[in-house]
C-alpha cells in the first residue's frame, strides 16, 4: 500500500509541477495584454514546417505563415493569400502568380523569389519533402521574376490552388545546412501569417505573438498561447480551471464532461474527419512483392465485403460515440464538403445485415465448425483476425468490444492487438504486421491528399521506406480515375470523378468507414469574447483548414483580478484534486501517444 501511495504521490507531484509551470504562463504580468490560451492534448513535433506532420503542428504555422491561397472563411474554397491572383496557360501546364506586396515580421520584402525556393528546396532535397513532398512531384520547375511565381507542370493539375505548403522566408532559411535535423527554434520567428512565434519549451507550450506586418492587419488579440497536455482528463481540468481558454478535438465522454458549467460554451458541428477500419487485403510494397503477415482471407473481397455487412454503424455512433457523430454510408470524405461528398444508395449501399453477411460467406465457401468460427474454404486456417489499436485509448478500446460481438455473430474472432503509436505506424503502413486496423484522417477542403493515400506508389519500398500509405491499396480502376480526376480542370466534373473514386474504396472495402465524428470544442465565455469558426457557418475552431479562427478572436478585457494577474491558489488545488482522479482513474498515465491516427492532418 505504501509503494501504491509513494507512486501515486510522485504522479502528483510530477503533474503539479507540469502544471504549475503551465499556471505560471497564463499569469502574464503584461497589464491589459489580451491573451487567449489553446489546450492540446498532443505536443508539436518539429517547429520546422518542413519536417511537421503533426495537427497541433502544421496548424501552428498556418496561424504563422502565408500560403499562395487559403481556403475562403465562407465557403472553403481558394482564396487570395500571398499570392493576391494568378492565371493558368490554356493547357493547364503553367501557372503563374503574383505574390502581393507586403512584409516578413523582421520588415524584410516577401518576394516571388521566397516562394520559389520554398518549393524548389523541396523538389531537391530529401529532408524537405517529408511534410509536403507529394505536394510538388507534379512540378517540372518554379522560377520567380519579380513578384510573378511560374510554375510549370508535368501534367495538369487540378488541385493546384489547394498547395498545403507555407511559403518560408529564403533569407532566414536558406542558411540552414542541416534541415533534417533543424529544430527551428530560433525565435522570435521571422514569419508572414497572422501571428509570430516567439517561445517554445518542449511538450509545454508554444507562445505567439500577433504580427504587426500581417497584410490583412495586426490580430486582435496580443498574444495566442498552445498549453499541453498529457492527456484529456488533464486539459479538461485545465478547461473548468481556467488555465486554458479553449480546448478542441474531443471525445464525446471529455465533451460530455463540459456539461453544467455556466462558464464553457460548449462546440458541437461537423468535423472534417472519417473514423474507418483498413484491412490487410494482401500488402506489398511498391514493387509488388509481399509484405507482412495478413490474414489470406481479407484477400478475398466476398469477405471484406461481409465484414461490412455485419457492422452496425448506427449502434456504434449511439454507444460508442455517444450519438456524436454521423454513420459513414459513404466513403473517407466527410459530409461537410458537399461538393466532394459521395454516399451509397440503392443496391449500392451497405448496411447492417448480419444475415446476408453470413450468407456471403457461406457462398463463398467459408463454413462454420463445431465452435462457430468459420475456416478457410480450404480448411487450413480459421477467420481468426487480429485488431490494431492503439494504447491508452479507451474509445477504441469500446470499439474494439463492439466490432467482436459483430463479428462473433458471423462467425469470425476478433481480438484486439493494442500497440505504441510509433508500432501501429510502422506495422500498419510499412511492414504490414496486422489484419484489421482502426484509422481516421482530417480531410482538407481539396481531398485530393487524402484519396492519394490510397495509391499505389504510396506503398513502401521494398527497402521499408513509407510512402505515406493508408492501406497499401493497388487498383487499376482507382489509379485510372485519379489520373482524370488530376487533369479535369472544370470543377463539377472533378467532383464527380472524385465521388467515384470514393464508390471505388467503398465496394472494394481496403478500407470500411464506420462514421464521421462531430468537431467538439469547448470555451471559456468569460474568456472569449468571439470567435468565428471556418467555415463561417457552422464550422471549426481549433484544427479547421486554416488560420481564421484564432486570427478573429477576440478576448474579454482583462481585469485586475483576472487569471492573468490574480492568484492560482484555487486553479492549484484544481489541479491537485485532478491528481487523484487521474491517479485513481488510470494509475501511472504513460506520455500521450506521439502520432495517432487521429492526429494526422
């Protein structure tokens, strides 16, 4: 008992001080400084745009850096940024556009010439791809003259004014020797965008400073704070507290917990999220050989489509979601673009029936033995399938419960295989060690990147190098409509295109979309004056496409007896009665997993 309690005490103790020092930031003794304070559950990867993957990441440098467009508050399509116009040559091959006239935030010129070694810097050196590599493999050169960027293409392509990578300032960067292993953490940061960072301590916090040389004009706010958090039990205490103003992405149980207090408002819309299941269907790398150790019978489309058929999607939105989310009849682009959006209907669509799953697959030559469990046709091997989720997640884990009385009911096993997110990374896109896996992306307004995943050449090398698979997809028929997709430049005939790519995916099941999770935020009202969502009407605020959220915020003045200059003497016992829940709760929390499915852009 004592070792129980010395273990638990160092826990507190250990978060008390974390947390401390997180108090000590909200207390800035700046009198009247207007600081909003985001809560992260997930800790920045690299300040280096060019290495950053991960959401809390690369949703930092949109808040500072321009892009050649941004996706418009209103509708989410392309919008002047740096780039303040362009034209397109009648063959779709050349690109050029004027970079508008304004400042880095040390008063240096912005100039094509930035945008131009920006992009070429990552078509010519390895380190600089690994973030937006993909971005530019359709580029044959970029050159600036002036303010005017042309770029020439290899062949057309459609998603051209979507390009995800922030323009950086060359004569900052092009001293960098070394951007692999460059931290980029040299502040203040010489930026375009909105904000400026300024201070960075390592899975603490990043703080931001409101640009004066923004070209749409200075913030409204003074000073824009990224506070982490271990875990969610921790930041929705910081929430309730007051140690942090507004906390996003949560699960529907920390959403759920917000509930009672006249303090947060609580944030409920579409997300820009498909929560789905891949499945081994027969990985290999880019040069077809096999890989991993998959299950033979999710080679079989009869039984990836009877998977499907036996899950009951509503079931899962209602008790495993809390009925805080919308179930997938569709592909892996959500809802809230409705432009791109496909869902199945007539004999296309699946849905819950147990019956003819099990039909299925006794047509298929899949028989039940003496305990139920169905075998191979050949009756070597019984459908006994693995289930790879990650550690520490318990909403994954009820998943998991759900999908084995499912499964069960068809004659299949199912267990559960929990593993380190760097593990379920490597096994689930590069050396194909698992058979069923749960996954999920944020999809941006252009779901182009997305829809790319599931390309061939997106598989692993035969030496094991990731090409940023989701599925080690290979399939003529989605190959052949991506190419079209890519060179059709009218945008409802893209979007058709682009919706049967999504049928594609949904009938030859490598990936099965369980449901699309609603965005559920919270914040203090007596915080935050405002806040305007992207898109303006019923959006997102912490990991929307784009910065215009925090670029609109406002604060509630600050008073004299504000968290900000007053004492912490209640948000420290908060904190310590926090502690014990957790402590009680989950005993010895391991760090946060490092890159997760649901942490991707």
């Amino acid at each position: 008992m004592r070792k129980w309690l010395a273990r638990l005490a160092a826990l507190g103790v250990a978060l008390l001080v974390v947390s401390q020092g997180q108090a000590a930031l909200a207390q800035d003794p700046a009198a009247g400084k207007k600081i909003v304070r985001v809560g992260a559950t997930q800790a920045v990867d690299s300040m280096n745009p060019f290495l950053a993957v991960r959401l809390v990441s690369t949703s930092i440098h949109r808040w500072m850096y321009g892009f050649l467009t941004v996706p418009d508050s209103k509708t989410l399509q392309p919008s002047p940024d740096l780039a303040e116009s362009w034209t397109t040559s009648e063959d779709g091959l050349t690109w050029t556009f004027k970079i508008r006239s304004t400042k880095w935030s040390d008063g240096q010129p912005v100039t094509a010439e930035d945008a131009a070694w920006t992009f070429n810097k990552i078509m010519t050196d390895d380190a600089a791809k690994t973030a937006n590599g993909p971005a530019v493999e359709n580029f044959e050169t970029v050159t600036a003259s002036g303010q005017d960027l042309t770029i020439k293409l290899k062949a057309p392509q459609a998603s051209m004014l979507d390009n995800p990578i922030p323009i950086m300032p060359k004569h900052v960067w092009e001293k960098v020797t070394d951007l692999a292993n460059f931290s980029a953490d040299q502040y203040p940061a010489v930026t375009s965008g909105p904000y400026i960072a300024v201070e960075h301590k390592k899975d603490q916090f990043v703080k931001l400073q409101a640009n004066p040389n923004y070209w749409r004009g200075k913030a409204k706010i003074d000073e824009l704070q990224v506070v982490f958090y271990d875990n969610p039990a921790a930041s929705i205490v910081g929430l309730k507290n007051g140690e942090i103003d507004l906390i996003g992405r949560l699960t529907p149980p920390d959403f759920e917990a917000l509930k009672g207090d006249a303090n947060i408002v609580q944030w409920n819309e579409q997300g820009r999220r498909a929560a789905y299941l891949q499945l081994n269907h027969g990985a290999t790398t880019t040069d077809d050989k096999p890989v991993g150790d998959g299950h033979p019978a999710l080679k079989d489309a009869k039984v990836r489509q009877a998977l499907h058929y036996a899950i009951d999607k509503q079931k899962l939105v209602a008790d495993v979601q809390n009925g805080l989310a919308k179930p997938a009849d569709g592909s892996i682009v959500p809802p809230m673009y409705t432009d791109f959006f496909w869902e199945a209907s007539g004999d296309t669509k699946v849905s819950y029936d147990p019956a003819k799953a099990n039909q299925i697959l006794d047509d298929a030559g899949y028989k039940k033995g003496a305990d139920g469990v169905r075998t191979m046709p050949d009756g070597d091997k019984k459908l006994e399938f693995r289930f790879s989720i990650h550690t520490d997640t318990p909403i994954e884990d009820k998943l998991a419960e759900y999908l084995t009385g499912f499964f069960k009911e068809v004659g299949i096993t199912l267990t559960t295989k929990k593993l380190d997110s760097s593990k379920f990374s490597e096994e689930t896109g590069v050396t194909g060690l698992f058979d069923i896996a749960i996954s999920g992306w944020s999809v941006n307004p252009d779901p182009e990147e997305v829809l790319a995943t599931h390309l061939c050449s997106r598989r692993p090398t035969a030496a094991g190098e990731g090409g940023g698979t989701e599925s080690f997809y290979c399939d003529e028929t989605f190959e052949k409509l991506y190419q079209e997709q890519l060179k059709e430049l009218d945008r409802p005939k893209r979007a058709e295109i682009i919706k049967q790519m999504q049928e594609r995916l949904y009938t030859d099941a490598p990936v099965i979309a369980l449901y699309y999770p609603n965005d559920l935020e919270g914040y203090r009202k007596d915080r935050i004056k405002s806040i305007t969502p992207i898109p303006e009407t019923n959006g997102i605020l912490y990991g929307g496409s784009g910065y215009w959220p925090f670029y609109t915020v406002e604060a509630v003045e600050p008073a004299a007896s504000s968290a900000e200059g007053g004492s912490n003497t209640g948000l420290i016992a908060g904190i310590v009665g926090a502690v014990v829940v957790i402590g009680l709760g989950a005993f010895f929390l391991t760090r946060r997993r490092k890159s997760v499915a649901d942490d991707r852009e």
